[in-house]
C-alpha cells in the first residue's frame, strides 16, 4: 500500500494548525484508523527470568552456559544484540494456563513472558504479582528493601547506613498509609493484588525449598512477605533515583575552589564555570521545536543570570564542607557493632554454618581444603553485598523515545519506539508481562514490584519514559539553633530560623533493624537494631546538619508528599482510548519522565512532566539557595506550561534525555546524567534518521533502531570542524596527517566496523573509527587537560573499604568528559571544544580563552601531532607511523558486560576466581526495545 503525497500534505498541514492552535481536543487524524491494526515487537535481554535455583546455580556454574542456570534466562540475548525481536502481539493465550486462585489465569509465550487474565481488576494484578515474584523474588525483595530502608534485615549492618538515608528522605508508615488511603478504588485494588499475589508465590517457596532463589541460600536467610508499604516505598524510591535530579550544589560549590586555584582567582574561576556548566544555549538539541514553542523553568532576575550566580557563589563559598555529607546522604557510621572491614585479622567463630570454621588450619593440613572452600564461601557472600550496594547506589535511568506521525508513514498510521536504557545484567532491571483484567489490556515493562505498566502499548496507545533531568530537588541551606545559642537558651534545639522567626522542626525516631556481620558476612536474623532521629523543616529533610556552625543542609523534593499520584497517571495510560484521555493522564503524573506516545486515532506526542515549583529568579540552579524565607518557591507550574509538543509539523518527536525545550534551563549540571544541553546531543542521530524519510513502516524501525545503535554520535558535530581545518591547513601537512583526515572524513559515522561481530570478544572495529576517536581524544587534551589534575571530590576518608564512595576521586575534567554508559555520546566537553575552536557552532560564547592565544588550525595541528603519538603507541610499537601504518590502527570494539545482578549468582558472575561477566558488544539502545506501529495489515 503506497500512501499519496496528497495524503501526507493535507496530514502534515493538519499538524501544523494542531500545533498552532493549541487545540484542546485533538481531531482523528489517522485515514481510517478502524482499519489500522497494532503491530508490535520486544526484546528484553538476557532473558524474562532471574531465578536460579540451587540446582540451576550449580549446573550453570558447571557447564559455563549462561542457558543452564535456568529456563529464560538467556534467551533473547542474541537476539536483542541481531536487532531482532520476539512476537509482541496482545490477547494470545498459549499453551496451558497456570491458575494460582480463582479467577486467575496465567499464560506464558515462547519466551516465558507472563500473560496474565484476571476476572477482576484486583485478580489481573495478582496473577501479574504472582508471576513476577516467581520471576524475579530477589530482585523484587531488593528493591523493596532499597524503598523501605531495610536493606539490613538483609545484607547485614554494613547496610545501615544507606537505610538511614531512606529513612530520612522519605516517610512515617503512617504517611504511607495515608497515601495509600488517598489513593483511588483502582490504585488501591491494583497495589492490593500485586501484594497478594506475590505473597501467593511466597508461601508456594515456603512450602518447596527448590523454589528458593540461590540468593537466599548465599545470604542464608529468606525472604519476608511484602506489603502495602513495600509497594509504595518502592515507588517513592524509583522516583528519587531515577525520576528526579539534583541535591549536588556543592560538587559546584569544589569545582568553583578548584577552578580558582586552576586560574588564580575568584573572578576567573567564575567566567571558567559559567563557560564549563552553562544554562541554555540557543542552539542546544531540544526535543519540542521552536516553532511549536519555548519554555521557561525560572523568570529572568532583573539584574541578569550572571550577576544572580556571582552573588550565589559569593554566599555559597563561606558554607563549611560539614552540611555536604551525613546521615541523610548514607554516611552516617555503621552500628558500633558492625563487622570489621575486610583485611584486618579475626577468627571467625560462627554463624555460616557448614564451612564457617577452619580458618586457622595450616596450608597442606587434611583441613585446608574445607577452609579455602571457607574462605570462598566468605568471599562470595562479601561480593554479592557490595554488587548490591552498587546496585542501589548506581540505579539511574538513560532512556530514548521516538514517534512519528502519519505524515512520516506509508500507512498513514502512527509507530513508536521505547527504549529504556538501565544497564544490562543477569537479570536486567525490568520485568516485562501482559495483562487483561477490566479495562487493562496491555502489554510492557516495569521494576518488579511495582504494579503499572511503566512503558509499553495496547490497542490504542504506545508510549515510553526516558528521564527528565530537570531540576527538581534543591539544596536549602537553613540557619539551625547552635550549641552555643542553646546554652544560652536563644532558642532550643531542633529549631531553625525561618521567615524572621524561631521554627520547630518536625522530627520522629527510625529504628532500623540489621543483621550481625563478621568480616562483613551477615549471619542470624535481624535482631539487633538502631534508632536515629530524622528532622524536616519547611523546605524538607534534613540531609546533613553541623549544630556547632548553627548551619544544616535540607532537600527540597519538589514531589514531595506527591509521588504516589503519578500511580494514578501511569495506570490510566494502559485504559485510554484516544490521544487526548493520554494526554489527561499524563497531567496527573508528579515525576519528571519525559513521556513519547503515539496513539492510534494519528497523534504522537512529547511531554515534560512533573512538578516543577516557581523559583524565585534571584536563585541559581547551580548552588544551594538560603533558608531564611527569602527565596522559597511559590507554586508549581501549571501542566499546560510545561514542554510538550502535540503533532509537530515536522511529523516525528525523540528524547534521550536530551534538552527538553528552547529556555528550559538546564539544572545543577555536569554528570553523566543531568548535563548543560548543547548542539551535540545522542539524540540529533535520531532526528536526522527520521527526517529522511515519510514512508517509513512498522517493518522499517529495526533499522532506525540499529541506526542509532551502532553510530559514533560525535560524528555530527565534529566532521565539519576537522573538514575546515583539512582544507585550510591541508598544503601544510604531512602526508600521514592528510592520510589521517582524509580516512576519518570518508566515514560514514558507524563505530562498529567494517562488520558487526557479536560473538567474538576482541572482534576490531574500522580504521575510521579508531583514527576519528584518537583525534577527539587530543582535542580534549590539547583545551583542557590541565583540569585532569583538579580533584572536587575526594570521598569520605574514613569511608567502609567494603563499600568505597563511587565519587571518591572525581575531577572536573572527568566530570565534564562523563557520558555514563553511553560510550560515543557528545559529552559536555565535546560541546565546549566546538565552541573554542568554532565560536557559530554554539549560541554562547566563551568568557575564557581555552586556547591560550593558539588560533584553531594551531591547535588542531597540535592535537592531531598527539593523536599520532598515541596511535603509534597503541599499535605501532611507539614507532611513527607511516601511511600503510595507519590501516594497523583498528580498536577492539567496546563491550557491555552483563554480570550478576550480585556478582556471585546466576550467569555473568564475576567475582570468584576463574568467573567473568558475560560481554556483549556496546550498542548504544535500549535495554529492553519495543517497537511499535498502528498501521493497514498489509503494509
């Protein structure tokens, strides 16, 4: 079926009267949407299941074979890496159901994918809670062990600390019943049979230890029954880590102390951060076109943005270190009872059981052998702690989301491609199941425990969730009654001063049980325990707090007392039935994910949610803001004054976590996560992709999303610049250095290359590739690589050496060069070189010389003299390389590892000796893919 260009005229001009209007009510733009039928695909590498059995775990551990720790563990692995997909059509009913109660039916695909039909709402959401928990009950009792705070009921004292930390931030189990009681009937009964249901399949392993995670034995203990809370907890904690973004002012606050010791003073510092961590660049990628509008977060101060920063930095400079960290940034200390770290010398005397004793047998003794089987066993337990740790501490969403309109399909329909990006493991971090009961019918993915269809399609919409990054948690600095104003009764403690007057602060008491450890090995059931006191002021839980300096640091949430409405939301985006009852639902959501939808009556969508208060535009996103009163937020912004583009003219909408929209700034900034937006961007490989065509197919997204997957998106931005300097310089170069420039411009952009291996591990890409990334590599070096040496977080000195602090070592170089997972991104750095060497490439211009009064083709020619240097080093034995030498010049493909969830159990386990994690070659797409399209049958 070959749509008319007629058609596609009269669809686009449609969009752009759409747009224009701002119609309250989107018409039915699909020609015929009755005929257009749902086509769709998943991939959820490596598999649906996480459960290994203490069999499966010993036969996998015997063959190496991902397979034969369990049936659907790695099944889709390579077919995910082939750009391939399983069947994803809704409503199938294969093989022979499981019915766990009546009114219950459980049906799995080919691919062990759970399909779940429930009599009722309440019975849908049991059988999807029960098949999950047979899934994945580790994972999902992590992860509600991560919400409440009571993850050392699990892992032992050494993980009290990140429990405080929950406790503090979050809520009373009164407030959580409170929310739970505000919610609707369906959020109830939907929260009430996914409990009851994985409750289900907990007495079913109580009753048969070979259904008992692996895990469990490792860790020897089991699992507890869920509740209410966990549900809710868990949600509020997906929220805060993957949902929100900020509370990092004073990683600013070093980089600014660095940066003036770097350049010599205040001044200079100040021009250097505003240049490196700016907060709207007019030629940023952005996802909503300025034609369709531009957004504002904050109003312009009347003095200007600099001279509200400078003023800031000025107050911000004076605050002790001492408000940066403590309890309610997981650095209160272990219970006094805790374990010692690993490495100090203690016998231990019990409590593992089998295997625990013999640890002070001489080697060759006939004992050694049971206690190197000891000390394995002790090594184990200490990895699969840490791995989970990390798990917790790491968790943070990159996601990619597209749609295009009927104006860009053959059909006349609408496709859509969801994409969330959360690492890879075994298992992976989301779950994927169907579900009818009521008016659900829906199929998608989501964290196990949570009972929503977090991204995926039915009959009449598809969407997906890529993270916002906006600035929605806020460091307030508030000024706390001191020692010293106590004694001299000025005020009590637990007090701050607020609007011109002394404040009680709202504080309870938090009892956090744990089990005991040796040698970090927790053994025995949680029966110890520590009770802290937790405080709020106005503006929110108190993190870290110095009573002698009178000064405490609090985090404004801007959803706070708020995330559980976005379950309202979310649940109501499986039951529509038009564009607009989505775009309703959207507006009832609090977390800031950005939303893609493409619906079957011909709509796509982009939208920017979330609660997002009036700031007060003498405040700096960048830095903490005073306490005092003055600069407090008013009111959140109305939805309808958010991002958001309804049908563009341009016919297609993509996020990657990019810019939402032209003056919507861009936050605190500088991560691998929330980063200054600039014209290089991930997501420009989509955009341009969709742009070249309006007759794509369902049939076509596989190609898009390998497209996207295998490209170097540096590429863009950098190929210009090193043409110019190729026809400028190109009379004065050597001829190797032509070579060079010449090869890398002929590229056509794929990392991978010439072929994609996904099998063999030191498969190499093209020359291309390896000679462009080298150059890239030098250019940063040759602008900024004196900021290499410029450490703003050293760590926490006296921190667990069982659990060292991520962040320990971080420099302002590494900061601006991070891209997180996404191995050829356009990183911050990369957006900054562009605008030294090329000032019209960015919007913005530099108040400091990085060149250090080198014209470009200096520092170009300077750059590319080093890149030959480490290219000869890398693959011609340090000898200069020659023209022919060049084609020896080829990398080894990055990899994805995809380890053990805890680094001891299941495939991929990586931390005993002759164990590693299973590698796949990097893709840069989704972790779980759907692909979906409403389009005629026969297109």
């Amino acid at each position: 079926m070959t749509k008319g260009v007629g058609r596609a005229a009269v669809l686009a001009l449609g969009a752009g009267l759409v747009a224009a209007c701002g119609s309250s009510e989107t018409p039915d733009r699909a020609a015929g949407a009755d005929s257009l039928v749902l086509k769709a695909e998943t991939a959820l590498p490596p598999g649906q299941s996480g459960f290994f059995s203490v069999a499966g775990q010993a036969q996998g551990s015997l063959t190496g074979n991902p397979a034969d720790y369990g049936a659907h563990v790695d099944d889709q692995r390579l077919l995910y890496w082939s750009f391939d997909a399983k069947p994803g059509a809704l409503g199938t009913k294969p093989g022979t159901p499981e019915r766990p109660k009546d009114g219950v039916e459980i049906y799995r695909d080919a691919y062990g994918v759970p399909i779940v039909y429930g009599r009722t709402l309440r019975d849908g959401w049991f059988g999807v809670g029960y098949a999950i928990a047979r899934d994945r009950l580790f994972l999902m009792d992590a992860v509600r062990r991560f919400g409440a705070g009571t993850f050392g009921e699990l892992a032992g004292c050494g993980s009290v600390p990140a429990d405080i930390q929950q406790r503090t931030v979050t809520y009373s189990d009164a407030e959580y019943q409170a929310f739970f009681d505000a919610a609707s009937a369906d959020a109830q009964q939907a929260v009430l049979g996914y409990v009851d249901g994985a409750n289900a399949w907990l007495a079913r392993v109580q009753t048969d230890p070979s259904l008992l995670p692996a895990e469990y034995a490792l860790l020897t203990t089991t699992p507890a029954p869920f509740t209410v809370k966990d549900v809710l907890a868990a949600g509020v904690y997906i929220t805060r880590f993957v949902a929100s973004e900020g509370g990092n002012e004073f990683l600013n606050i070093q980089m600014l102390r660095q940066l003036e010791a770097e350049y010599g003073s205040r001044s200079a510092a100040y021009d250097a951060f505003l240049d490196l961590n700016w907060l709207d660049d007019p030629k940023a990628a952005v996802s909503v076109p300025r034609t369709v509008g531009t957004f504002s977060n904050q109003p312009e101060p009347a003095a200007g943005r600099d001279a509200v920063f400078r003023a800031m930095a000025d107050w911000a400079l004076t605050l002790p270190e001492t408000i940066w960290r403590g309890p309610g940034t997981g650095h209160a200390p272990a219970p006094a009872d805790c374990s010692l770290p690993i490495g100090k010398a203690r016998a231990y005397s019990g409590g593992l059981g089998a295997g625990g004793e013999g640890l002070s047998r001489k080697p060759g003794s006939a004992r050694a052998t049971q206690a190197d089987r000891a000390r394995a066993a002790r090594a184990a337990v200490r990895s699969a702690i840490r791995a989970l740790q990390d798990l917790r501490a790491q968790l943070h969403g990159g996601s990619m989301a597209y749609a295009l309109a009927p104006s860009r399909t053959r059909g006349g329909g609408t496709l859509m491609v969801g994409g969330p990006q959360l690492g890879y493991s075994y298992p992976l971090l989301l779950v994927e199941f169907e579900i009818h009961a009521g008016d659900y019918h829906a199929r998608g993915s989501s964290v196990p425990i949570l009972p929503a269809v977090g991204i995926g399609y039915t009959e009449h919409a598809a969407w997906g969730l890529t993270t916002g990054y906006s600035k929605t948690i806020d460091s307030f600095v508030e000024t706390i009654c001191s020692t010293a104003q106590q004694a001299a009764g000025s005020c009590s403690a637990n007090q701050y001063f607020h609007d011109g007057q002394w404040k009680d602060m709202a504080c309870r008491d938090e009892t956090i049980a744990y089990r005991l450890s040796q040698q970090g090995i927790p053994f025995g059931p949680p029966a110890r325990s520590t009770t802290v006191q937790v405080c709020r002021t106005v503006h929110g839980p108190i993190v870290a707090r110095d009573d002698a300096a009178g000064l405490a640091r609090s985090l404004q949430y801007a959803m706070f007392g708020r995330e559980i409405e976005t379950i309202e939301g979310v649940g109501a985006w499986a039951r529509v039935r038009s564009f607009d009852e989505f775009r309703e639902a959207v507006s009832k959501v609090t977390w800031n994910e950005n939303v893609t939808v493409a619906t079957r009556d011909g709509h796509i969508g982009y939208f920017h949610p979330g609660l997002f208060p009036r700031r007060s535009a003498d405040t700096d996103m960048r830095l903490p803001i005073p306490g005092s009163g003055a600069f407090d937020f008013g009111a959140p912004l109305a939805f309808g004054e958010l991002p958001h583009a309804i049908d563009p003219p341009q016919g297609y909408v993509a996020n990657w976590n990019n810019k939402p929209a032209y003056g919507w700034l861009d936050g605190e900034g500088l991560g691998s996560t929330s980063r200054p937006g600039g014209p290089g961007q991930r997501v420009t490989s989509i955009q341009d992709k969709l742009a070249t065509r309006s007759d794509w197919t369902f049939a076509d997204l596989r190609e898009i999303d390998r497209h996207h997957g295998i490209r170097d998106h540096r590429a863009r931005e950098y190929l210009p610049l090193l043409a110019a300097f190729r026809a400028s310089a190109g009379a004065t170069l050597g001829d190797v250095e032509r070579a060079l420039l010449d090869t890398v411009l002929a590229w056509d952009g794929v990392a991978f290359g010439p072929e994609q291996d996904i099998v063999a591990e030191d498969a190499r890409d093209g020359v291309a590739p390896t000679l462009f990334a080298a150059l890239v590599d030098a250019l940063r070096e040759e602008l900024f690589g004196a900021l290499r040496n410029r450490v703003i977080d050293p760590g926490v000195p006296d921190a667990d050496p069982n659990n060292p602090d991520p962040e320990a070592g971080l420099t302002i170089f590494g900061r601006l060069a991070g891209v997180g997972s996404h191995v050829f991104d356009q990183s911050v750095m990369d957006n900054l070189v562009l605008r030294a060497l090329d000032p019209q490439h960015s919007g913005l211009a530099l108040r400091r010389d990085y060149r250090n009064g080198r014209s470009r083709d200096e520092v170009m020619r300077a750059a590319l003299t080093r890149a030959l240097a480490a290219l000869a080093a890398a693959y011609n034995g340090s000898a200069a390389l020659t023209v022919a030498d060049l084609d020896k010049c080829r990398r080894i493909h990055p990899r994805s590892q995809l380890c053990s969830l805890t680094g001891v159990i299941g495939p991929g386990s990586d931390t005993l000796p002759g164990t590693s994690c299973v590698t796949m070659p990097y893709e840069d797409r989704g972790s779980w893919v759907q692909r979906v399209g409403y389009e005629p049958a026969d297109d």
